[in-house]
C-alpha cells in the first residue's frame, strides 16, 4: 500500500507541475488555428535554425493568420507581407479613432 501512495503522489505532483508550467501569458483565440506543440517548450523546438522558413510551411498548412506558442508566450503569426501590411492599417486606424 505503500509503493502505491507513493506512486499516487508523484503522478499528481508531475501532473500539477505540466499545468503550472504549460500556462500562457495570455488567453488564446478560439477558431484561431493553432499549430501543435510540446507541453511546456510550445513550438519553440520545431522552429530550428529556419524561422521564417517553418513559418511559411505552417502558413501554407494553418492559413495566413495562426497562433504558436513560444515558451509559455502565445504568439499571432502573420507570415505573408500583404497580411501585415493590412493588419497596420487596421491597427493605426483604430488607433486614430481613439484619439
């Protein structure tokens, strides 16, 4: 009964550790592709050496606008020019609104 309680608790210690490290920075966006990552390192190992190159690849399988974890950091992904350039007129616009 012993081996047995301890075994309980380590389980429900590693458990409690994943959550605690494995949270974000801030909430996600649901109906936001998000692409696949490890627990508590996100998708900062399958970058590698090639950033802009990976991104491009999981533009093309996740669409123009996706979400990547960086780390326990939530990042928005805007990998095409044209898409970025939209988003800073759309950002300075709201902007000016607010002034």
């Amino acid at each position: 009964m012993g081996y047995q309680s301890v075994g309980i608790a380590i389980v429900a210690v590693i458990f409690f550790a994943i959550r605690y490290f494995n949270r974000t920075d801030v909430p996600k966006i649901k109906n936001l592709p998000e692409v696949p990552g490890v627990p508590i390192f996100g998708n900062l190992i399958q970058l590698g050496n090639e950033h802009a190159r990976k991104a491009g690849d999981w533009a093309k399988t996740y669409g123009p606008v996706f979400q990547v974890r960086m780390g326990n950091k939530v990042r928005y992904e805007l990998p095409s020019a044209s898409i970025m350039e939209i988003d800073r007129i759309t950002i300075e616009n709201n902007f000016r609104q607010h002034l």
